[in-house]
C-alpha cells in the first residue's frame, strides 16, 4: 500500500474552516496498518485516536498585548490489549513507519506490565459505528483576524479600567479538536468540535490601606465559535466589573455564620462539578485515582441507595446540550452520545456512576456510559465527565419567588477559590460578588465570602430551584485528572438555587 | 520526541533562515515521557508519549506573533514562520516591546544522566513491583504511579542566541489504604538520576503509613501545634514562591506590596529560620540553567534569614521599571535545620504531624490566606508521642503568620514532583505552632 508521507493538508494555523482537515482516505489507511500490525502482533482489541488540535491564546494587561500565539499539533495514540494488559504509545508523526513503530512500543509496554496485571483487563464489546460528526458553528474563532481579538481584549481592559479598575487583565482562548477513532472491532469515527474561553479580571486597588480587590469575568467558556465571543457583552461587562471591583474595596465584610445561600449558576457549576461530577466516577470509587485526584465518599453499594439530596435535586448527565463543553456525537472509547444520557441522582437518589470501557463489570453492571475522554491524541484515555447539569425547577419559580422567603441570606455570584478533599465530601468555595439578602429583597454587596460545606448535607439543604428561564450554562477548559494530568473540557448548567443553613466564612485579613 | 541539541540547532536555523521579520525567535522543547499507574495490587494504566513543540515568534516594527507546531519539516516551518509574520502584522503596537535576546552566559545543571533517559517501562514496573510487594506482605492495598521523563528545551534567536538543556526524570509516589478503607498513607520521591530513587523505601514509608486499623481520631477545628514533613512544608512554600511576583508588588495588588506603594523587598517577613534559594548548581535541587523567557538563572536567595530579598520579574517589567529581570524559579531549596521530626514530635503536647495536603487554593492573595485539607498520613501527638491515626481536616491560614511562626526545622530534603515539569523542590520538616484547621473531613 502506498501512502503520503504526511497527511496531505498544510498546517492547520493557515486554515480557518470548520470541517474537517486529515485526509479521510490516509487516516483510514493509517487505521487499517496500525489495527492489522495489533493483530498480528497479538492483540485480542486495538484502538487508534489520529488527530489535530487547534489552538489560540491572547493575553493583554493594561495597556499592552503580551501574548499572541497560534498552535497546531498532530499525533497518533495506540492502545492495545494483549494478554489482558494496556500497552500505550503517542507521538506527532503520522507517517506508517511511525505508527508501526508505535504499535510495537504499545505492545512492547503491555508485555513490560504483564508482571504486574494480577487481574486481566476485560473489555466489553461496544457496537462498531462509521460515521463523522461536526459541531455546528456559526463563526470560526480561527477564522477571526488577530487584530480583531487583540482589539477587544484592549476594550475590555479600557472598559474595566474606565469604571473604576486600576488594573485590568483579559485573555481568549480558543480550540479546535478534530479526532478520528478507529479500532478493531471495525469502528471508524470522524469528528471535530471547537470550544472558545473569554476571561478578564479587573482590580480596583486601595493604596492607602494596601487593600485589593478583583472582579472576574462571568462569561463562561463555551463550545461555540467567534460569534459567541462577540456576543457575550464582554466590554459592557468589564464595565460592572470595574465598578464592582472597586466598590468590593468599600463593601461591608461578610459576618461568618451560618445563612440562607442562594447560588448563581455562574457559582453553583463548580460546585456540581467537584461534589457532584468527581465523587460519581466509577474509576475513583474503584481507587484508580487514589494516589492522586482522589476517591470517592460514593460506594458501588450505595447505587440507588444513597440519598445525595434533596427532593429537587435531578442532576443528568449528557453529550448533547448545544455549547456544552462536552458535547461530541462519540466519546474516546468510540461509545456514542446517546450512552451519555443518565441521571445520576433522581430527585435526590443517587442512580448511575459515571464508567469508561473495562469499568462496568467490576460492578456488575454489562455498559460502561460513554464517559472517556483523552486530552490529546497521544495520551491514554481516561474516564472523564460529560456534561452534567442540575435541572431546573419544573414548576414556575423567578429568582423573586426564589428569594421570597429567605429572612438572613446570601447570594453567591462567579466562582471563587475552591478546594474540596480527595472524597469530595468538605469543600470551600469563594465566589466574585456577595449580596445580603433580607426579608426576601436583595440588599448590600458584601466583600471577603466563602462557603464551606459537606456534599450530601448540603444538597440536602436545597430548598429551592428557579425554573428552566433562569438555567444558565457554565464551565471550564481545564478539569485536571490522572497522572500524567489530563485536562478536560466540561459544562455543568443549573439554575440559581437555594440552600438551607449553609456556613459562611470571612477571609478578610481585617474580619 | 527527544532531539540532541544538533537537530535542535538546524532546525532552529531553518527557521531562522525563513524569517523576513525585524527579528525572530524560536522556542522549542519536547521528549518522551512513560508512566504507568497502579491501583489495588495491580495495573491499570500506562503510556509512553513522545511530544515536540517549536514556537516562532515574529518580531515586526515592536509587534510580535507567535505560531506553534508540531510538525519539524521543510514545509510545516516555513508555513509557520509566514503565519506568525502575519498575526505580527496584526497586532497592535506593544508598548513594552522587549526584542529577542542575545547571547547568553549559562552555568550548568546537571540534571542528565544518559541511563535514567534510555529507560523502558518494565523499569517503572518494577518500581511500581516493590510498592506492591510490601503492600501485600503487610496485608495493605496499593496504589500509585512511576514515571520517566526525557526531555529538552532550547531557545535560538536571530540576535544569537542558542540554549539547549535536557533533562532525565523519574518519579514514583505511592499511597496505601487499609482494607477496611478507612485510612491511607503515601510517600513519594522524584530524582534526574535514577539510581538515587530509592523504591524500596517508598514502599516502606507508603505501606507503613496506611497499614493502621484503629479508627482515626476526630479532631475539634482549631489553633494546633503542626508537625509539616518535607512534603508538605513543599507545598506550602511553593505558594509563597509563586506570590514572589515584582509586578504584582509594585502595583499593591500582593502580600509582597508596601502599603501606601512599592515592594517590600527588603523587609524582614519572616522567621530568621527562613531561608529560601534558587541554584541550578544545588546538589540537591537544582534548578534549571535556562529559565524562562531564556534569561540564565542564577544562584539567588528569595528570601534570606526571613528578609524578602528578591522577587521574580518579567523582562518587560524589569525594562519598564528599570530593574533586572529574574525568571520564576520551579525549584527551590528551603534552608534547613537539625531537628528530626521525632524530636519535634518529642517537643509536642498536642498537635498534628501532617503527611501531605491536597488541593490547596489562595482564598485571599492579600493576607496570603491559603486553603487546602491535610491527606495520607494525619496522625494526632500527645504529650511528645504519636498516638493515633486523625482524621483529616481542612485549613485556612495566613501563610505570613504561618512562615514567621517556625519553631524547628529538619534537614532539607528533595520532596516529589511529577516527572515531566522539571521541580525538584526541597525542602525541611517544619514545627510550627497557631496552624489554623477550620473545619472536619470525612476523606479518607
């Protein structure tokens, strides 16, 4: 068979389309030699990630652009199962001999694990699928000019700074992954989605007092393109956030105690995604992150047993949600979208863990839930979150009704410092505004907040939901897990929410 | 993927040779890196990743663009330089345009060694072997990684400057948990040469630490008396470290700003017990030859005898501010003393010794209020002796009290870093009294 050296397309920074860039017919070739040097080499499964990614990063501060780059990188990864071990290898080139290479140094390292698989890794067998799938985008963020984004990171650090901020950092960041899976049981899958990060933080400073405050930006990171940036309202925002920087410096300090907590979905994501998201992968319940990410306060035993929370309390799990972060037509195991669609707590009951390939029968279960994600082409797929989001109140509920009744509140906007331990019960997250809320009325912004709590006692605590008009959906680039860390993108929607008797903490230095 | 400073060198030239800019640099770094995990006794994961990336970065009447690939041909580099020529042409004018460097002078760090580089992963088994051999001969579940790490990162100029440094890795961290799943310890250690990674005795710390049935202690929150080992005296330090920003102290936005305007360089913050510095020449720890930006590190105290003495700064920073540009420091070595922590525990009528922390945030940058929750190896001392396994608990602490409050300090050891970033901090057990835990876990 003869083939191109490299894939036939020039590097992916002079392009600016959102279809797809590899060549179909060399990646397909580049499967059947990789897959068919597996089997011959012994291999009872194989599978293959070819792929491109695509990145932009702008930084400005002040009154200056520092950084503008532009990255494009290839590579392969080849898993193989022989004798009941993983073996592994990645690297860049995409060539044949490259990938001969790679599945010999996969096989080489399955056979160097063998001393130590004491329990054979055991697969099901997923349904084989050949089909492509692209994200649906207006706009593609490569395709804007780099003038165009330095331009509005400069407006949005002239707005902030022009309503009270002395400082002002902002930066975009931009992505495009495009992935094709093959593997021995005859799937070939072709797919490529793009996600953007808008971000600022303005910082009003009190010289005299040597005090400092900072506003972040609220906007989230979406799977969308240059359209949604523009859209955001970025400038407009940094304006608040000026203002709101500098009157944090004025703002009455937090009295810790105990309060009525009403969360903002630009808060509330986090939250879900470190109590919720984490304590239900099955890889840390069953210890394969116990010596890093942690385990898990959830038992297989607890599967439908446990009452995580209240009776309002729905949190489904999804790869579909329009600009969600995790959104794709197939995860890393090659499983597709729709196996990603579970609860996994039902009016408070907790009902699925989230499980990779090889996980489900150490359980009892027959499927894994495609739940897998590798952050590269050339590193190991893992178990990884898909979106997963809080559902909204099905009966009608305004943030008015929702704060009707509380008497001694607060209300949390933006995510702040967090930190939760390695079961995801204690955590403690900070937040960019604090308001009173008194008598069922939003009152005075409130300075140096943090919550602290237990996972199932505070969702059990949740008393309230607005209804699906106020679901906002929110996220991050850069979920960190295993060893080496991956990094991975993931959205969590909910509705602002309110929890019953929450402690809050002043961090202030003069509380 | 791996590249001698040879294939570095031409590559950077041809790079070089394509630019049509005022001036150009090239940055490119890369290797191989292997790590294999375990859980329960037995494998779970592994991989070996071979990466490279090279970044142009076009210099155009004081605009600069970068484009990064991953991709070394003819082709792919030319493509590449014409892109970030072509986003320069874009950009506006940077005020602070600071133009590629020059030659540089480096002192070297040895952090080589040809056999940690050329190893396989049926090494990093047999690491992984000895931590589940103790494991099952103590009757202890195991889990951990080991990893190997092969790496360079060179810097070219068209003002002349070329740096190449290469590195050699390795790493293997362990937790054990008792059977019951109810208390759990870790050690972990990470070397540039890997016949100084002493396995046997990670399994041995690691196992040891979790193999206690008694059911762990509650403690109230509260102002205790803390014995912190290397590791985690490591993580607290490494904060500090990162908050050593010049540009943030002379804008008052940091603990290290004046009141009123300026840095506090200069002050005494600290204990005198304190000391910390950067040398890639420290035995121990060395630090990296060529840091970031290219600018040479050199050996220097961060804090001396508890007296700020340095903060890093960026070169646009230090040319705005007329000041010398000192790059970030991933490593660094915390001064020691000569007390073990068995005599610190002698000393303790009622405190902690904490093993590690985990995820430790700065709540508020200003006080340097840092959040975290102790892991793997909590144990409670009373009346000068150990005492029971306790269970973990959450901090919040004023890191400036915390470091002006040390009352011991251990000899300096290497503490763990994944392999694959280059730390190689070390660091001393510290005794430190008023260590604020604020709240219970029930993480195991």
């Amino acid at each position: 068979m003869a083939l191109a050296a490299t894939p036939s397309t020039t590097e992916a920074s002079c392009r600016g389309r959102s279809a797809f860039a590899l060549d179909r017919a060399l990646l397909y070739d580049l499967a059947d030699v990789a897959l068919t040097a597996a089997r011959q080499g012994g291999a009872s499964y194989a599978d293959l990630r070819i792929g491109e990614t695509r990145r932009q990063y702008a930084f400005a501060k002040d009154d200056r652009l520092e950084n503008f780059d532009e990255r494009a990188s290839q590579g392969f990864g080849v898993r193989v199962l022989l004798d009941g071990c993983w073996g592994f290898y990645g690297a860049r080139r995409l060539d044949v001999h490259s990938l001969r290479d790679g599945v010999e140094r996969a096989l080489e390292n399955a056979r160097a694990v063998r001393p130590i698989q004491f329990q054979p890794i055991e697969l099901e067998r997923l349904p084989a699928h050949e089909t492509e799938w692209i994200m649906p985008m207006v706009v593609d963020p490569f395709d804007a000019p780099a003038g165009e984004k330095a331009d509005l990171l400069l407006s949005i650090i002239a707005s902030a700074r022009d309503h009270g901020a002395d400082f002002c950092s902002a930066s975009l960041s931009a992505a495009c992954e495009e992935r094709f899976f093959a593997n021995s049981l005859g799937s070939r899958i072709h797919q490529t989605r793009t996600r953007v990060a808008p971000s600022f933080q303005a910082t009003a400073v009190d010289r005299a007092s040597g005090r400092f405050a900072t506003r972040d930006c609220l906007a989230p990171a979406r799977g969308a393109g240059w359209d949604y940036v523009l859209g955001a309202g970025l400038v407009e925002e940094a304006a608040r956030a000026g203002e709101e920087a500098r009157a944090k410096l004025d703002a009455k300090p937090v009295t810790q105690g105990d309060y009525d907590v009403v969360i903002d979905p630009t808060n509330l994501w986090l939250t879900i995604h470190e109590t919720v998201g984490h304590s239900t992968e099955l890889d840390r319940v069953l210890g394969w992150e116990a010596n890093f990410a942690g385990t898990s306060f959830v038992k297989p035993n607890m599967l439908n047993e446990l009452r995580f929370g209240s009776e309002l309390m729905t949190i489904v799990a999804d790869r579909a949600q329009p600009g969600a972060l995790a959104t794709i037509g197939f995860d890393d195991d090659g499983a597709p979208a729709e196996a990603a669609e579970f609860a996994i707590v039902e009016k408070g009951m907790f009902k699925n863990f989230q499980m990779a390939l090889g996980q489900a029968h150490l359980i009892g279960l027959s499927h894994s839930n495609g739940c897998a994600y590798a952050d590269s082409p050339t590193t190991f797929p893992i178990q990884r979150m898909p979106n997963i989001s809080l559902k909204p109140n099905p009966q009608k509920c305004s943030f008015d009704d929702l704060i009707s009744d509380v008497e001694n509140g607060i209300y949390v906007i933006g995510a702040g410092s967090w930190s939760i331990d390695q079961q995801r019960d204690n955590f403690q997250f900070g937040g960019q505004l604090f308001y009173e809320v008194k008598n069922g009325k939003l009152g005075d912004l409130l300075r140096d907040g943090a919550y602290q709590g237990r996972t199932t006692q505070f969702w059990n605590s949740l008393a309230g939901l607005c209804d699906a008009s106020a679901y906002h959906l929110d996220g991050t680039f850069t979920c960190g897990k295993a060893e080496p860390v991956q990094l991975a993108p993931v959205s969590h929607g909910s509705p602002p929410a309110l929890f019953r008797n929450v402690r809050v903490l002043n961090t202030s230095d003069d509380a | 993927m791996f590249l001698s400073s040879d294939d570095v060198k031409a590559i950077a030239d041809q790079v070089l040779a394509h630019s049509r800019a005022d001036a150009c640099a090239v940055h490119i770094h890369g290797g191989l890196d292997q790590s294999l995990r375990f859980a329960r006794g037995g494998a779970t994961t592994n991989l070996a990743s071979a990466e490279a990336i090279l970044r142009v970065s076009s210099h155009i009447c004081g605009r600069i663009g970068s484009c990064s690939i991953s991709r070394f041909d003819g082709e792919a580099l030319a493509a590449a330089v014409v892109r970030s020529e072509e986003i320069a042409r874009m950009l506006p004018v940077d005020p602070d345009y600071v133009a590629p460097l020059g030659p540089q002078n480096y002192g070297f760090s040895n952090r080589y060694d040809e056999a940690t580089a050329n190893l396989r992963l049926d090494a990093l088994a047999n690491a992984a072997a000895r931590v589940i051999e103790e494991g099952a001969r103590i009757g202890v579940d195991t889990f951990g990684c080991a990893t190997t790490a092969r790496r360079f990162n060179a810097f070219a100029t068209s003002a002349g400057l070329f740096a190449y440094e290469r590195r050699s890795e390795i790493d293997l961290s362990a937790t054990a948990r008792n059977r019951a799943d109810s208390w759990s310890g870790w050690a972990g250690a990470h070397q540039f040469f890997a016949d100084r990674l002493d396995a046997e005795r990670i399994a041995r710390v690691a196992c040891a630490k979790g193999a206690h049935d008694a059911t762990p202690v509650d403690l109230e929150p509260g102002a205790y008396t803390v014995v912190l080992e290397p590791d985690a005296a490591t993580e607290l330090t490494f904060w500090l470290i990162r908050a050593m920003e010049a540009r943030a102290a002379d804008e008052g936005r940091s603990f290290f700003a004046r009141p009123g305007g300026g840095a506090l360089i200069g002050e005494k913050l600290f204990d005198e017990k304190l000391t910390i510095r950067v040398d890639p020449a420290d035995p121990l720890a060395p630090e990296a030859a060529v840091g970031f930006e290219g600018l040479p590190q050199r050996a220097r105290a961060f804090v001396e005898n508890g007296v700020v003495t340095t903060l890093y700064r960026s070169r646009a920073w230090a040319q705005r501010t007329g000041s010398e540009a000192i790059p970030f420091a991933r490593n660094f070595v915390m001064s020691g003393g000569d007390v073990s922590i068995d005599d610190m525990v002698r000393s303790v009528r009622r405190g902690v010794l904490v093993t590690r922390f985990w995820y430790t945030n700065v709540v508020e940058p200003k006080s340097l209020l840092l959040t975290g929750l102790t892991r793997d190896g909590n144990f409670l001392i009373e009346n000068g002796r150990i005492v029971a396994p306790m269970r973990n608990m959450r901090f919040n602490q004023r890191l400036g009290d915390l470091f002006s409050n040390i009352k011991a300090l251990g000899p300096t050891r290497r503490t763990w870093r994944a392999a694959g970033d280059g730390g190689a901090p070390a660091a001393p057990a510290m005794l430190v009294e008023g260590f604020n835990f604020s709240s219970k876990s029930s993480g195991i």
